[in-house]
C-alpha cells in the first residue's frame, strides 16, 4: 500500500470515528496502531503503541499537567474566587457594562492561578454568570464574555497548552510563558475595548447597578480590594523562584498547586466535598489528557515513519514555492479549520509536530510563533462544533442559555481574538519584548 | 447470557472503581516528591531519583485511573452528530466503534507485556509463552533492565504497573460494551 | 526488482547529526540508488533512545547508530560505549582498541548473541563539563546536576555530581528550566553546534574521557538480507562517517577553545585531577569484577595504556 494511501486511510477512518462519538483517544490509538501494522508488519507494529508510553514517561514536563489542573479545581471549587468576583462587583459595577468588564479582570486574574480554561470557565458560570443575568446583562454577551475571557487561561502563564509546545518545539517554556504575559494583557484589554463600545451603543447589554446597590462605604470597599492579593501572592510564590533560576518547572508547579491547596485551608473553603471534587476531577481530566497525547504520540510516530513531515515541508516551499509569510497564515488558516472539527489536544499533538520544525526552518522565532499558535488554539477551543470551552459551557450553563445562545455569543469575540492575533503577527514585539527584557539583560 | 454481562459489568466496575480512587491520591505523593526535590535541591544535595520516581507515579496515576476516568465520563467524545442521537442509535455506534478501541488496547497490552518480558530478560518473540514458561519453570529470568541513569532502578516493576493498567482499561472498556450491547437490548443500565 | 528500504535511528538530533550521520547516509543513498535506500530518523523520533536496541532487535527500526550506553543495550559491553572514565585519551585510540586490540571481536560476539549485527564501532568527541557556574576544583562539581552519560555518571557520582538523564532533544531546555546545571556529555564542538553553548558559560578543559566509542548496527535478519556488495557499501560509508568525526571533532575542539567566543574556559589543576584519574583505575576494576567479558575489556584497556605510555611522545607524555 502507497504511502499517500496510508496517510489518506488514517485521517479519515479518525474522521468518522470521532463524528460517529468514539472517545478521542481510541479513534487516534486504533488509526496509529493499525497504520503502524501496516507500516512495519507484526514485528515491529505491535511495539509502536507502547513505545509511545514510554517515550512519554521521559516527557517530563508533563508532570506540571496535573498539578495546574488540580490548581484551577481548588481554586474554583473552594469558592475562592467569590471575594474576587465581590472585589470587581463593587468597584466596576458602576459603569456600563462594567460587571462584564470587572468578569473579563476575574478571569485575567484566574488565568494566573491556573493552566487551562476549565477553572475560569467553571468560576465564571457558577459566579458570575447568575449574578450577571439577575443584573440584566444581555445573556449571549455574558456568555461570550464567559467564554473569551476564560480562554486567557492557556495564554496567561502558568499555561499547559504552553508547556506542550514547548516539548514539541524544544523551545523554554519560561521564555514562552512571559511571551505570553503582554499578549494576553492586550487581548483582555480588546475584550473590555468592545465591551465597552457595545454598552455605549446599546446601554441595556450592560446596565449600571442600581443605587443602593453600589452605596458601600469605602473601607468595605477597600477591604474587598485585598481580595486581589491572594491570586498575585500565589502567582509569584510560583513565578518568582521558577523565574530566578531557584525551582525547576515541575517543582514550580508542585509548589503552586500546594499553595493554592494551602490558600483554601486558610480561608476554611477546604471541606470534604471540596477535597473530593477536586482531588476527583483532576484525575479525571488529566487522564483524558494523558490518554489522547499517548494514542497521538503513536500516531505522530507513525506520521513521522511515512515522511509527512518532509513531504509538507516539500509541498509548501518546493512544489508551490510559497513565501515564508504566505506559508505561515496558510498554516494558521488550516489550524483554525481543523480545530472546527479536530480535536484541540488532538490537533495539538498531531498537527504542531508537522508544522512547528516547518517555521523554524522558514526563519520565524519560535517563541514567538508559540504565541500565535497558543492564540488559535483559544479560537479553536471556542469554535463550534468541536470546542473544549464550548463542551464546558454547555455543561455548565444554566438553563436559560441554549445552545444557539452559546454559539452565537462567541462570533464577536472570536472576531477580537483573530485581530490580536494579526497584531501579534505584526508586531513580533508584543510578544517577544519582555522575554528578551528579562533574560538578555547584560 | 444477560445475567452473566450483568455480573461482569457490576465485578469490573466495582475494581475498577475502588482502584481509580486510590490512583486519584496518587497526586500527593507526586506533589510529595517535586516538593521534596526542590527542598532537597535548596538544602541539601539534590537527589538522584525525583525526578524519575516522580514519572513512575504519574504513569501510575494515568494508567490506573484510566478505567475510572472511564466511568467518569471524562474522555471527550465529538457530539456534533452522537450528542443528538437517541441512546439506541448511540449504542448501535459505540458497540461498533467500541471493538476498534479494544483492538488498539490489545495491541498496546501485548506491546507492554513484551516490554515487560524484555525488562525480564526475555529477548525472543513469544512473551505469552515466556510468561507460562516462567510459572511451569521452563524459563528463567535473564539479565534484568534497568534504567540508563545513575539512580538505575529495575524498570520490570513500572512496566508491571502498566500492564495491570492497561489490562484493568480492557476490562473496563469491555464492560462499556457490554453496556452497549444491553441498551441496544433495551434495558436500562 | 524493487528499492530495498531501511529505515535508521540516531541518538542524535538534527543539528549534530548534520555531521555525525547525515553526509554518510547520502553518500550511501546516492550510490546505492534504486537498489536500496535509507531513511534516516533523528534522536526519539519513531522510538525513544532508552527502547532503540529493543526496537532495533524486533525489526521496528532496521539500523541505528549509537553508543552502547544510551540505547541501553543489553550486553556486558554496555558500559563501554559511550565515555568509559579516561578509556582513550585520543579519538585515535578508539579504532586502534576495536581494530588492532580485539574488541571488534568481543563486540560481535556480545551482539551476535542478542540477534544484532555490530557493524562497525568508531569515536566521537571527549567528554568535558559546560556548566552554569564556574568549575575550578573538584569541590565545584558537588551538588551540579549534570546530564552525562549512565556510566560516566556512575563514576562522576563520587565527586557530588547528581547525574540526569533525559531525552537529548530535552537538554537544553532543562539547562533554562533548571532541570539541569550542565552537561558533561559532548566537547566543546558538539557544545556549540547544538546550542548547549547557548545557555552554559563556562568550558571545563579537563575531561573524563578523551574519546567516546560509538557503534552502527543493524537488525540481523535485514543485514544477512543484503546483498554482499550493499554489505560492503553499507561498511564503506560508515568508515566515512568514522574519517569524518576524526577531523570534525579533533580540528572543532582546538578551534574553538582558541577562538570561540560564548564559553569561558576553566580547568580544575593537574594535581588535583590526578585524584579523578586514580580514582578510575579503582573504577575499572569494580567493573571488571563484574564480568569475565568485562575482565577481558578492561585488560585490554590496561595493554593498550601500557603499551602507549611505553611508545612515548607523542602518544603519551609523561
Ligand atoms: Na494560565
Ligand atoms: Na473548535
């Protein structure tokens, strides 16, 4: 059987296994192992597999999965983050728009204390979320706002999505985590910009607080701002010694999931229901995780015994003889497209093994590129059909919310997300300007 | 023939179940050991085996808490058409798809049991037959590997781990069939 | 009649294997033509290194270049390959010991017995320190944690080195993630030209082993298979490779100490470096204990030493 045969089989026997509700990890383990045997025959075909599960037993920064994991569930399930949500409440409630603008703050703060999505997004639909219906916000505003913001999680450092490019590319995952700091600053502040201009259009997206309830004396207001001190205390507990050299990245992890844990007990948040659901899910998502990246690991092998990755380096600067730029948005184009229907830790596995050697060698920084990788895979989590955002909302939402609501919420949002990212395409700096200030200092 | 899928599902759930949660404490001897290796790195002298022993622990949590992530529901699944479909219609795919998942976890088993073979010394092509050999007498243990670092540990002990796991995750994904099977049947599970 | 394929595995990344590997496997595919070809995979690509000799032995991969060492090899002249504690002084040394003193023939009998075909051994770099932090006495290495080689390791461990062992693609990254303080895995050519040099600032001159002995095999089946002239091909282009690191190495190390700019070069006193080198003599013979097969390494080894100090300059001095 040709190559191109095998290739071709592989992608769409995975295809229908996914749309026809296989779990994600048997769809991509059944194509790798069944390609492998018809790669290499019964001698080597049947090793191919396991191999993958030892080769990612050495990836050891993947040992920060869990613990990232297990932080944004304290962190959500503790309720820690009421008094954060009460602290912009009363600050922001006054203006326009201005709870979802305090939200769109939460979530950056959230984004800190956490690797992925799944804690913004659980803390934004429990609290804010309610608060923000009872207050008249328009519910597919809200939603969106829910949704974007919550997205920041993988870009704001700590960030699993990161960490796994940063395997992929061979490239420091601290570098990358402060490249990442700038852009997801800027991207919260477009999401506010819009809010902003929407609520001055049409004031009843985003009403103000009523009166009495914004007439809180001010040391109850100063009081609540002290709120925001726990995330930044945990951030750099975690950051500062990774930062400076005195912790690796798993002990960095390690320390910062124990410091959230600590945070919880502290503020007595830590009950048994707590513990239970936190301890529970992690494992839960880490094992999906780990699960998918295993079966991907055994079918980028495979990927790689077939030469595709020669083969697309040759399809896009051989045969179509396509400049670097042309090349690099075709790559970003068809990652959105795949995310639509793929898979995202799929799609990340699989699809960046292809590309990212592909970007070096075209002479872009690929520090810089992780960034802009990190941002598509944020479009990617929001994009319908295939969303882990928009699974997590759907689950998590109230009733009231349908499931057209969610999908239409996240159209302007995707919309400012797609021009961050073109200005971080064309404004390298954004990205690379405060890793360069902290580690080329002279 | 009901009563039996019925009897299985309830033993492998149940194992299953009770394994998953103590893997899920497996987090804190994680968290144990990283704290650990950057106390000992500050102090003292850094020490040989963190690092390794920490991914021994995490393949342990991921394997063994497999089945039970299973029962979690936590593996995603693509419901862009499965999510609108009745749970008969469901069934009827998953059995089907269901036997491809098997298939590629028979294949990573025996992938395991081989390596673990080797890690045992064994260097031929029939791993089944020298794990029988083993208990009739008729094989011995061969030169045993171990890890290519300076802390050497045996590595037949991890494979071992991943072996059960993946043989608990075949059992595990056996019941869902088995589930399957039944509510195409009609019955409620 | 259709192209025989074979696909390779190294233990080295893409950008040393530019040098250590690549030129030899053109020159091999180019000449073979239709009649076979073989694809060459870099360090973890289709297997990682730790499972290459289980993978090589089942036919998952046809051939692979490494040490003995890294792919974990099950043999008794494991802790041979890669850098034995001051084995060689030069990488000259390391063919002379396979072709003149008999290891080539220990070698074939280790693997014949474990259905791989040792092809053909030759040597590398030295292994030195680039580290972090300065090294100027023995006292510096106490507590470092280095990435080096299992039995260099081993060795290095009495003197407070913590050795590491991660995929070698992961090095350099660990290096910034502080995973790792430094590497005593390469010479300073090896250092510049994957980047290590990047991210450690000092050179240590001293080294553990003058030159590493590194081998390519090949599955036994797919090698009886060949074809005798692709046989000799196949010997004829990995002789090249060996001439090739020869020069590469040996002309790279001296340049770059004199005029590379990214490491500081220190090195710990000869008197006190004597400690490390009695020390391995203690080391060789805790090894030889081990085995008759090791036994009969490490006498060889002690021959060849022997006779070298006796031949004089230019091959020993002093
Ligand atoms: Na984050
Ligand atoms: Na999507």
């Amino acid at each position: 059987m040709s190559y191109e045969l095998i290739a071709t089989l592989m992608f769409s026997t995975m295809m229908l296994m996914l749309l026809t509700g296989q779990r994600v990890f048997g769809a991509i383990g059944f194509v790798a192992v069944v390609a492998a045997l018809l790669l290499w025959g019964d001698k080597g075909g049947f090793d191919i597999g396991f191999s993958a599960a030892m080769k990612l037993m050495k990836w050891y920064p993947l040992l920060t999965l869990p613990m990232f994991i297990f932080m944004g569930y304290v962190l959500s399930e503790s309720k820690i983050a009421d008094d954060l949500y009460k602290m912009f409440h009363v600050w922001m409630g006054g203006l326009r728009g201005g709870l979802a603008i305090g939200t769109i703050g939460l979530m950056v703060l959230i984004s800190a204390m956490n690797g992925l999505s799944v804690a913004g997004m659980a803390i934004g639909s429990t609290i804010a979320l309610p608060e923000l219906l009872k207050r008249g916000y328009d519910k597919r505003m809200v939603t969106g706002v829910i949704q974007a913001g919550s997205s920041l999680g993988i870009l704001v450092p700590p960030s699993v999505v990161l960490v796994l490019y940063a395997m992929i590319a061979r490239q420091p995952v601290s570098q990358l985590w402060l490249a990442g700091i700038v852009p997801g600053l800027m991207m919260a502040g477009l999401f506010i910009a819009y809010i902003v201009i929407r609520c001055r259009m049409n004031p009843d997206l985003g009403p103000v607080l009523p009166a009495e309830e914004r007439d809180i004396p001010r040391a109850e207001k100063m009081r609540l701002l002290r709120a925001g001190l726990l995330p930044l205390i945990i951030f750099a507990v975690m950051m500062i010694p990774f930062v400076r050299g005195w912790t690796s990245l798993v002990e960095s992890s390690a320390i910062g999931a124990i410091a959230a844990f600590v945070a919880a007990v502290i503020k007595g948040r830590m009950t048994r229901e707590v513990f239970e659901n936190s301890v529970r899910n992690t494992l839960g998502i880490t094992c999906m995780f780990m699960w998918i990246i295993l079966a991907a690991l055994a079918f980028g092998a495979v990927f790689d015994g077939l030469g595709a990755v020669k083969a697309i380096e040759s399809l896009f600067t051989e045969k179509l003889n396509l400049s670097p730029w042309t090349i690099l948005i075709l790559m970003q184009l068809s990652f959105i497209v795949m995310g639509t229907f793929l898979d995202d830790t799929a799609m990340l596995v699989i699809v960046a093994p292809l590309y990212v050697p592909l970007v070096g060698e075209l002479g872009f920084d690929l520090i810089w590129y992780g960034i802009l990788y990190t941002i598509t895979t944020q479009i990617a989590y929001m994009t319908p059909p295939f969303g882990y955002n928009l699974f997590l909302m759907r689950a998590m939402a109230p009733p009231e919310i349908s499931l057209r609501d969610i999908y239409s919420s996240i159209t302007p949002f995707v919309a400012v997300m797609v021009f961050a990212l073109i200005l971080v395409m064309v404004f390298p700096g954004l990205a690379t300007w405060l890793p360069d200030y902290i580690y080329n200092q002279p | 023939m009901r009563g039996i899928m019925f009897g299985y599902i309830r033993v492998v759930d149940a194992i299953n179940h009770r394994i998953g949660r103590i893997a899920m404490y497996g987090i804190f001897i994680l968290m144990g050991i990283l704290l650990w290796s950057s106390i000992s790195k500050t102090f003292f002298v850094p020490s040989l085996w963190t690092l390794e022993m920490a991914q021994f622990v995490m393949v342990g949590y991921y394997i063994l808490g497999g089945p039970y992530s299973i029962q979690l529901g936590s593996n995603v699944r693509m419901d862009l058409l499965y999510g609108e479909w009745s749970t008969r219609k469901k069934a009827w795919f998953d059995v089907f798809t269901a036997l491809l998942l098997i298939f590629y976890l028979c294949v990573l088993l025996y992938g395991a049991v081989s390596s673990t073979a080797y890690s045992l010394g064994y260097w031929g092509t029939e791993p089944f037959s020298f794990f029988g050999g083993l208990i009739t007498g008729s094989e011995e243990i061969g030169r045993m590997e171990r890890a290519s670092t300076a802390w050497r540990p045996y590595l037949w002990p991890i494979k071992a781990v991943m072996v059960t796991g993946l043989f608990l995750m075949l059992l595990q994904c056996t019941s869902e069939l088995c589930k399957d099977v039944l509510r195409i049947k009609g019955e409620t599970i | 009649q259709s192209t025989i394929k074979w696909r390779m595995q190294t233990y080295a990344g893409a950008a040393l294997a530019e040098h250590v590997i690549d030129p030899a496997i053109k020159m091999f595919n180019q000449i073979a033509g239709d009649r076979m070809q073989i694809e060459l995979f870099y360090a973890d690509q289709l297997v990682p290194t730790g499972e290459l000799f289980q993978a090589m032995q089942r036919g998952t991969i046809d051939a692979v270049q490494s040490d003995d060492d890294s792919m974990a090899s099950p043999t008794e002249v494991t802790v041979f390959g890669g850098y034995f504690p001051f084995g060689s002084r030069y990488s000259l040394d390391v063919p002379v010991l396979f072709n003149q003193y008999g290891l080539n023939e220990i070698w074939d009998e280790e693997y014949s017995a474990v259905g791989v075909k040792h092809i053909s051994a030759g040597s590398w770099d030295p292994c030195h320190f680039a580290t972090k932090d300065p090294i100027r006495s023995l006292a510096d290495l106490e507590g470092k944690r280095i990435f080096t080689f299992p039995t260099a390791g081993r060795f290095m461990s009495q003197f407070g080195v913590v050795p590491v062992n991660l995929p070698w693609e992961d090095i350099e990254v660990a290096v910034q993630t502080g995973e790792l303080d430094g590497i005593a895995w390469s010479g300073i050519t090896e250092d510049y030209t994957v980047g290590w040099a990047d991210v450690t600032n000092y050179f240590l001159t001293n080294n553990i082993s003058g030159a590493w002995a590194g081998s390519f095999f090949a599955n036994m089946d797919r090698w009886n298979e060949l074809p005798e002239d692709l046989q000799t091909l196949f010997r004829v282009c990995c002789d090249q490779s060996h001439y090739y690191r020869q020069w590469w190495y040996w002309g790279g190390e001296a340049n770059l100490r004199v005029n590379g700019t990214k490491m500081e070069l220190t090195t710990i006193p000869d008197e006190e470096w004597a400690t490390v080198e009695a020390k391995a003599q203690e080391f060789w013979e805790e090894i030889a204990a081990e085995s008759d097969v090791k036994r009969r390494v490490v006498d060889i080894f002690k021959q060849y030493n022997a006779d070298m100090l006796k031949a004089g300059r230019p091959y020993r001095y002093g």
